[in-house]
C-alpha cells in the first residue's frame, strides 16, 4: 500500500511481499562440504557400535559389569540400522577421501579397503609382506556375533548369513566380537595409498615376491604404526590341536566379557588357541591397473 516516497496519514506504512520469493543460494565450498560430513557423520553416530547408550543391534551382546546378557530379539528398526551402517561406511569413504588428500599417479580411489599387516610397527620397511591379506570390503557388518556362533554358523554348516565359509582350524574375530571372514592372502604386488586415519596417508610399496617366495614392502612416508588404524582390532586363531577340526579350540570358548576391545589394544586370548595379532590399514587408492 505505501511506497518509499511516502505513508497515508496515520496509517503506517505496509511493506507488500513480491509475488515471488528469493530462494536462498545452493551452499557450495566449505560449507556445504562441512554440512555434507555433519550429516553422514550423524548416520555413522547412530549405528556405530562404540556408542553404548544407542540400542544394540539384534545380534549384538549387552555387556553389563563383566557379566553378558544375550538378547535374540528381533529389532523391528533393524533394517533402518543397516541402512544406516552403509550411510556409515560411506561416511569414512567420504572424510578418508577428501581432495586434500592426492592421489599420486598412477593410482585410482577405490572403496576403503583393509589390508591386515605384519611387522615391526616402529618399520618404514620390512619383509613379510607375502603374510599379509587384504579384505576388499569392510568384514565386520558381514561378520558374525561370538554370541550368534551357534546360530549364525554353526546350525547352517558354517556359511554365514553374508555367504562366507567359517573355517575351523583358522578363524578370524575383529574388535567388537564378530567372527571374520579370512582376508584374501597374500596381497597382490603394486602400490597403495594407506592410512590410519590419523596424520599420516602415505603409498604403501609391495614388492613381487623374490625366488624363495618372500615379499618385501616400504612406505614412503611414516611407520606401519602411523598407518594403523587403531580403533581396528584384529586377530587370527588358530586350534592348538587342529586334528580335533576346531574342537581343540573355538569361538565358543571366547570371554564374550573381553570386548569390546579397546583402540590399539591387543585381542583377547581364546583357550585352546593361538593367536596372531594383525594391523589394519585402510587403503583409499590402488593401481590403475589393478
């Protein structure tokens, strides 16, 4: 009704919208970057594991002063919870993979992979590489709960419910409680850009293996202790007595007690078993032609 030369007497002024509204611009940069982690960030919050006071997944156990109490209850939010442990994965991808972060040449991004390494942690260089293994995908949400042993393995002759074999005379358990699937040995001779999630992201060097089979490695940059991803906790058990087929020693006799287990910390022993601590490194990058 008014305009700016000017107001009715004793009227005040009306500002009249336009009959069409601004849209606010796209955030672009820093910002919506920032507003993209924040957002994956908070799927990844609600499924992770270490965060106790969120509900715990149908085959996860309840630990409670050293005592375990196991729930088998179907969680109707279960399938949400698997949607959001994939939001999560992709949320490490996404900050594991920031542009900062260069890609020398020669070498392609791919989905975090996780290579379970053996050595001096304190080593920029070694031998021993034709022990290491690689996962090409994230084992632990294909992985069983120690207390689902029985159920998830065992009664289906081994198979898990993700489709791996469980072997008995070699089984593999992560930081939560989850019985592994075996990584893929050994890791194939080439460059890789590792990481441990923390300062130092670096190629990863492994050589062809030489006449008697041994395979060396080097990182450019930084120990195999800076590349380590702490948090991640892995180990491979094998039955003392392997003639006994896996009743020498099992998942079963794990103490559902001794996890989680704590970043950097050794895994439990398991009775009847030996035990073969690994680290584990991320890879965000491997050859081209690979």
């Amino acid at each position: 009704i008014g305009s700016s030369g000017g107001s009715y007497s004793g009227v005040h002024p009306v500002r009249v919208r336009p009959a069409t509204m601004r849209h606010p611009k796209p955030r672009t940069g820093t910002a919506a970057s920032t507003a993209h982690v924040a957002l994956l960030l908070l799927c990844f919050i609600l499924v992770h594991p270490s965060f106790s006071f969120l509900p715990l997944r149908s085959n996860q156990a309840v630990q409670s002063k050293g005592s375990i109490t196991l729930s088998f209850a179907k969680n109707p939010l279960s399938r949400i919870g698997d949607i959001f442990e994939e939001a999560a994965a992709s949320t490490i991808d996404y900050l594991l993979m920031q542009p900062k972060r260069d890609v020398p040449d020669g070498l392609r991004r791919v989905r975090t992979q996780f290579i379970a390494a053996l050595g001096d942690t304190n080593a920029s260089s070694g031998t021993g590489a034709e022990r290491w293994g690689i996962w090409p995908i994230d084992p632990g949400p294909r992985g069983v709960y120690l207390n689902q042993f029985d159920a998830s393995l065992l009664s289906r002759g081994g198979t898990a419910p993700a489709g791996w074999s469980w072997d008995p005379n070699e089984f593999w358990i992560e930081e939560y409680g989850r019985i592994m699937e075996k990584p893929d040995f050994p890791v194939p001779a080439g460059r890789y850009l590792v990481t441990g999630g923390r300062k130092v992201t670096t190629v990863l060097t492994i050589d062809p293996p030489d006449t008697s089979g041994t395979q060396k490695w080097k990182l450019d940059e930084g120990t195999l202790y800076d590349v380590t991803h702490l948090p991640c906790r892995s180990a491979k058990y094998t039955p003392i007595d392997s003639t006994k087929n896996g009743a020498g020693g099992s998942p079963a006799d794990a103490n559902l007690a001794d996890y989680p287990v704590k970043p950097g910390a050794e895994m439990p022993s398991i009775p009847g078993c030996n035990k073969q601590d690994y680290a584990v490194l991320f890879v965000l990058a491997v050859e081209r032609d690979s």
